[in-house]
C-alpha cells in the first residue's frame, strides 16, 4: 500500500473496458503499418525534419516545355562549336599537306597533245602526300568555259590527273588571264586545307600573253590583285612551248615577282622541265632546308664547346638548347613521299643521314658538358664529341656539292 493506503498498482490499473480498447487500437496500427501504401507529393512541401536537430528545405522550380527545349538546343549548340573548334585549330592542320599544285594547261589552238602527253608523263612521279589539281584554260572570250578546273584538290589523285589531262578539248583563244585569276581562287575554296609550305601554280602555255585583252599591264594588275586578295604566298612557275612572243610571259613573271620563265621548243624539252618543276626543285627544297636548320646547330656548338674549358658552361647550354630545338621531321616526311627518281632517293637518304649524325653531335655535347661540370677530365667524351662533329661535317659536305650538282641542271634561269 501506499501511504493513502491505496494498494500499489491499483491506481494504474485499467479497466477491462479500456484495455480491449487499446488492444484494438494496436491492432488497426500493425495492419496499416503491414499493408498500407504511402505516395507523397512533396512538391509543396516547406521542409522535411531529418533525425532531432537537422531541417532539409526542399525547393522545386519547373520550367515550360519551350524553355527546357530552348536549353537542350543551347548546350547542344555550345558542344558542336567547340567540337568545331578543336577540330579546326587542332586536328586538321595535321592532314594538311606540305604541298598544293595546279597544274595549269594551256588548250588554245596549237599543240596541245604534247602538253598532256607530257603532263601524263611526269605526274605519276609527284609527291604522294601533294595535293594537287589541274586546270585547262581556252575558249571564247567572255565565255563562262574558257577555264575548267578538270580534277579539284585532292592527295592520291596523280592517275585521275593523268586521264583528265587526256580528255582536254582544243579551245580557241588563250584565256590566260582568267585562267590564272581562277586557278589562284581553287586554292581559297571552304574548307579547303592550307599547305604547310608551298602553295604554287605551274603554267605550261603555248601563248606570251592573253588573247582577250590587250592591255597587258591591266592583266598583270588584276592577276596581282587576286593573288593578293587569296591572302596567300602562291608561287609560279612558267614554263613557256613553242611561244612566238617570251617577252610578255618574262614581264609577268617579273611583275607577280617569281622567277624567270623557261621556254622550251621540243615535247622532250618540255617533258624534262615540266619533271623538274614536278619532281626535283620540291626535293631540293626539302634537302636544303634539312641543311639550312641542322648546320648552323652544329656550327654553334663547335664554337661553344671550345668555351666549356674556360667554365663558360652557359654558352654550351644555350647552344645545346637551339640543337635540341632544330627539327626537321617535316621535311624529312616531305620528302619520303617523293622517292620517284634516283635523286629524289639519293637526297632522301642524306637527309636522313644528317639528321641522325647532328643527333650524335648534340648527344657528345651533352655527355661533354656533363663530366664539365663534374669536375672530371673532360678528355674522353671531348673525342668522341669531336669524332661525331666531324663524321657530321663530313655528310654535310657531299650532302651541299650534291645539291649544288643537282641545281645546275635546273632549266632557263632558274636557279
């Protein structure tokens, strides 16, 4: 009992009135905790309380349809232009090529099965990475077909080239000045890729100067103008057959500022120098180029590493660091795509030569430098430095007197 004298739990006792109450009650929560299912729209919501303390607030936004379409166009849009411009600064410079040529033919009255004849020829000898196209000129004056690009830019195409220039119709007048001005637009086409070097124009005509308009200097005006407005380095090379009258073809060589025509007189004569042009003067560029950036890194550290005694080891580093820097990858792929004639091959394979003796001379300098540096007698790897510059200095030589050699059999003036 308690001190009301109330036994102890009898004051929490229930009745039983009140206990099946409670039973029941229990019962109807069991089974709609077992059974019941719950979807809540939360979309109202003010905030949901996570555990004792923390407190969630949940905000929801729902845009119209147009808006959501409106945003997915946007992004995509962004996606594609920035794809676009990944490709465009980064990816397609790599395929472009080192070479773009036109070949541009003269098909006004005269011979023109010698020209094609020699065109077929020597085009199969070309660069195998060059892109080329070609272009026939003659016809009416005024007439929209008196030039026809007959084979668009393109690599690989040397046999299509070939077939086409066979199938050139005679024309009648030598439209020479459209063809030019038209064959200098083929090279700013959209979307068409930039040579890495060379852009140029071979003009093989049987006429010194154009038959629609005797007014030459306004043809040499408008043929400058549209060279300059392609906003590109664009080379020609004349090659004149048969022509009656060279002075007017010199003085437009000499106002576009490129080198002297040549002139032939025979289909042999203009088979060879039309070769030359194609084949050879592309593979002396190359091999001279190869020279030109390797030997003066090597001429920089013969004169450096006569200083790595004195301790001055700064200026063997700089000159190591311009040797390291000097390559020449480019032209050396150039001309690994141009191995049609025996002295393509030749050429090929000194270049090659070079650039792996300049590697040795930078690999001497280094090791040279390196026991400098230290402390050590630089004796030992001073020889095998100096053996390696001069095995270098020898290939550079040949590799020049062949150069030399080869560019006095250059046609005309050309040199």
């Amino acid at each position: 009992m308690d001190e009301t004298g109330v036994p102890i739990g009898a004051a929490n006792k229930l009745s039983p009135e009140m206990s099946v109450a409670i039973d029941k009650a229990h019962g109807v929560l069991a089974e709609a905790a077992t059974d019941a299912k719950f979807s809540v729209d939360l979309r109202n919501a003010k905030g949901v309380v996570v555990g004792d303390n923390a407190r969630q607030w949940n905000t929801f936004w729902e845009l119209p349809k147009s808006v959501r379409r409106l945003l997915i166009v946007l992004l995509a849009g962004v996606l594609v232009v920035s794809t676009g411009f990944v490709v465009v600064r980064w990816i397609v410079p790599v395929f472009a090529p080192v070479y773009k040529t036109t070949f541009l033919i003269d098909a006004a009255a005269g011979d023109l099965a010698s020209v094609t004849g020699a065109l077929t020829t020597v085009v199969g000898n070309s660069g195998e990475r060059d892109s080329q196209s070609l272009r026939s000129f003659g016809g009416e004056c005024g007439s929209d077909d008196n030039t026809t690009q007959l084979v668009g830019f393109g690599t690989g195409n040397r046999q299509e080239i070939a077939d086409a220039a066979r199938s050139v119709r005679q024309g009648t007048k030598a439209t020479l000045q459209r063809g030019i001005v038209e064959a200098v637009g083929d090279f700013t086409t959209p979307l068409s890729l930039k040579a890495k070097q060379v852009n140029r124009i071979i003009v093989v005509t049987r006429h010194g100067r154009d038959a629609c308009d005797p007014d030459d200097e306004f043809v040499q005006a408008q043929i400058r103008d549209r060279v300059a407005a392609a906003g590109l380095s664009i080379e020609f090379r004349f090659i004149g057959y048969q022509v009656s009258d060279d002075g007017e073809l010199t003085r437009l060589a000499a106002q576009l500022e490129q080198q002297a025509p040549a002139f032939t007189d025979s289909p042999e004569e203009l088979r060879r120098v039309l070769a030359w042009f194609t084949t050879i003067e592309p593979v002396l560029r190359s091999s001279q180029s190869v020279v030109n950036v390797l030997n003066p890194t090597v001429d920089k550290l013969n004169s450096a590493t006569k200083s790595v005694q004195d301790g001055r080891f700064d200026l063997a580093e700089s000159a190591l660091a311009q040797a390291r820097a000097a390559v020449v990858d480019l032209q050396i792929e150039d001309l690994d795509g141009r191995t049609g004639t025996p002295d393509a091959v030749r050429l090929r394979d000194m270049s090659v030569r070079l650039r792996a003796l300049q590697a040795e001379v930078v690999a001497g300098a280094e090791a040279l430098l390196a026991e400098a540096r230290s402390g050590r007698n630089p004796a030992g790897p001073l020889d095998v430095y100096t053996r390696a510059a001069a095995a270098y200095n020898a290939e550079a030589k040949k590799m020049t007197e062949a150069l030399t050699s080869l560019r006095a059999q250059a046609p005309g003036g050309v040199r």
